[in-house]
C-alpha cells in the first residue's frame, strides 16, 4: 500500500480529489502558518500597532516618547503539541524603536530577541495553555518608536522565512514590566550631619532626599536592600534619576552574590546600570547620597528582568 505526502506552501484551503478504483473522495485541506504567534491592534504606554497587509506589524508613537520597558502585550492559548518541545523566536529584517520582542508563560520570560540578537530557542513549560507575547521599549532612554516588524515563532530549533500567522486580529493591551528593586526599609533615616539629609518613602518605592549637610554625605550602604535573582537580563533604571544616571553624588550600586558559589562582582553602578546578563544569584542594591549643601530630590529606582 502506498503512502501520500502533502506539502503545504502557504496558508489557506483547499481540498483534495482521490480515486481509487470507482470511489472517488474529496478531502478538505488546511494549511496552517508556520507561524505560532497569535497577535493583532493593540495600543498602550503611548504605543500604538496596527497589522500590516501582509500581516506584520506596524509600530508608530507619532510625536509622544515611549517609557522605558513598557509597550504591548497578546495574550493567546497555545495547542498542547507545541508544549514543551523546542521552539525559536526569530525576526526578520530591522526591529523598530529598540523595541525587545519577548515570550512569557506564567509571569516568566521564556526568552526573547531585539536588534543584534536573534534566533532565541524556547520552550513552553509543560502544563502551560496560554502564553503572553510582550513587545517592550527597551535601551537605556525612553523614545519615540516607529517601523515594521516581522517576528515569528515555530517549531524547531531554526527559523524560516517569516510568515504571517493564523491569527492577526487578537486585540492587545498596554504593558510594562513589573519592577523587582526591593524596598528600603529603616525609614525614616537620616545621612550626613549638620543638619543631615533626611531620607523618607512618600510612596511604596519612591524616596525622598531633603536637607543639607557642609560637608560631603558620604553615605554608601546606609539605603541597602537585597533581592534574589534567577539567570538571565536585566537593567537598572530611575524615575527621574536625581542628578543624571552617570553621576557619582547620588546613584545606585548593586553587587552579586551568585548561588553557584563563585565570585560576586559589582554589576550596576553610574554610566552602567545595563543591560546585564547575570547568573542566579542575590544582588545587593544601594542607594548612595555623597552631595554637599542642600539637596531636595525624589527618585524611584527599578530592576527589570528583560530576558
């Protein structure tokens, strides 16, 4: 008895007419993209994306700035056959914006790609039945964003050429990542002398620093805290950072300890705050005030995982 392959080369339906003998029968046919992701229009955090005729997307934030790690997000089911088998994010062409195109399934990175690094295997976690694609500012200053992107998700550990995907219509929503610099505790607290800068919280991870001193603050682990980080990307930003982000007078420094028992290295500090490829580990994070003479300022400081 013989066998029939059949090779799809683009997406749509058809059917298909076999005879044997005086039984002729018509079989439907689908052929599906290769293509896994499910997206669509979407808007949020000054973004807005719309599909392309030929099924990419278009980004455009026409005159407003967008924030650092935050833009859109899909959310759609996956079928279980594609769980827990390998899987490659690709894109083809140039990424807008500095944009990071990055897969998530239960609040965790799966892994992602963005100008200069591409091709990124993953795997979806067994018992996993929705996933997240989330397409974020990424770099190390906010901007504006506008251009094509064409990014795809399939099977296997090597990408093809990009093709559209099933599903184009999915509406998305506004997104940004979820902060993981941990809380200053101890506060109120004075630094310095004569009178001092007083450091108080007037929100959950915003920090206050109002006073003066006549001489140098000189304070660099008075404002430390500790957070525990799984392997992967991450950066170090402020709202507002005080007096820049490459300034020696306030800033932030942040030390790892790594869990496999090798040496820790100092991996955020001023004119370097990422973005860091790090192993597990626990960081930590201190705000440091070295300023002389009166000071009022207000910053809140971020960790973000972006891979």
């Amino acid at each position: 008895m013989g066998a029939l392959s059949i090779t799809g080369i683009k997406p749509g339906s058809t059917s298909l007419k076999l005879t044997a003998g005086k039984i002729t029968k018509t079989v439907p046919i689908t052929v599906l993209s290769r293509n896994l992701l499910s997206y669509g229009p979407a808007s949020g955090n000054g973004l807005t994306v719309t599909v392309a005729q030929d099924g990419s997307l278009d980004f455009s934030s026409g005159t407003e700035s967008v924030p650092l790690h935050k833009g859109v997000r899909w959310e759609f089911d996956v079928p279980e056959d594609i769980v827990g088998v390998p899987l490659i994010i690709s894109y083809t062409g140039d990424v807008p914006g500095n944009l990071v195109i990055s897969l998530y399934a239960n609040a965790n990175s799966l892994g992602g790609v963005y100008q200069g690094k591409n091709n990124t295997v993953v795997t979806i976690p067994k018992g996993t039945t929705r996933v997240e694609l989330r397409i974020l500012r990424g770099g190390v200053t906010a901007g504006s964003v506008s251009g094509n992107l064409k990014v795809q998700l399939e099977l296997g550990n090597t990408a093809h050429e990009w093709m559209k995907p099933d599903v184009t219509s999915l509406e998305g929503g506004g997104y940004e990542l979820a902060n993981l610099y941990p809380r200053v505790t101890g506060l109120p607290k004075t630094l310095g002398t004569d009178p001092g800068v007083m450091v108080t919280e007037p929100s959950p991870g915003t920090y206050r620093f109002k006073g003066s001193t006549t001489q140098k603050v000189d304070s660099w682990d008075s404002l430390t805290c500790f957070v525990h980080v799984d392997a992967g990307t991450y950066t170090m930003d402020a709202t507002d950072w005080p007096l820049g982000n490459g300034s020696w007078l306030m800033g932030i420094q942040a030390h790892i300890s790594h869990d496999d028992g090798s040496e820790g290295a100092n991996v955020f500090e001023p004119r370097n705050y990422g973005p860091k490829t790090l192993k597990a580990g626990t960081l930590q994070c201190n705000i440091f005030v070295n300023t002389t003479g009166e000071v009022d300022k207000t910053f809140t400081p971020r960790l973000y995982k972006i891979d």
